[in-house]
C-alpha cells in the first residue's frame, strides 16, 4: 500500500479486508496522506475482523461496508 501511495496518492483506492492483525493499518496511513480513499469491511461479514478494525479505530476508513456491498461502492465512484 506504501508504493501505491507514492505512486497514485489521490487516484488510488484502499480495501482493507477480513484478516488478522493490524499489518493494513501503515499502508492505510500511507494512503489517507496522499489524499487516497479506504474501505474497510465490516465486522458482520469479516471472518477475522482484526485488519480493518485496526484500520477503522485509526480513523483511516472513509467507509466501512458489507463484503457483498463492496463492488457497487468501488463502482459508486466512477
């Protein structure tokens, strides 16, 4: 995510999904400071909801969105 940053900033977009730790929360930071938009999944349809909970308590997520939601927001920004 730190390349993508770097190399996009404001023309990339961040999905942080389902997993464990807190590895996606750096790369998030990275991004939101290049002016990127993050997703993150929300708990109900997480099977491990530790990433993008790291993520969210953060204050890096602009939306927090159900995995079966998540294509229609991605296209949403077209």
């Amino acid at each position: 995510m730190k390349s993508i940053a770097e190399g996009y900033g404001r023309n990339s977009l961040g999905i942080i999904l389902t997993g464990m730790g807190d590895d996606g929360t750096q790369g998030a930071e990275a991004m939101k400071k290049r002016g990127a938009i993050i997703f993150a999944q929300d708990e109900a349809s997480s099977c491990i909801f530790g990433i993008p909970r790291s993520v969210i308590d953060a204050g890096y997520a602009d939306a927090v969105i159900c995995l079966n939601q998540m294509v229609d927001r991605i296209l949403s920004l077209q």
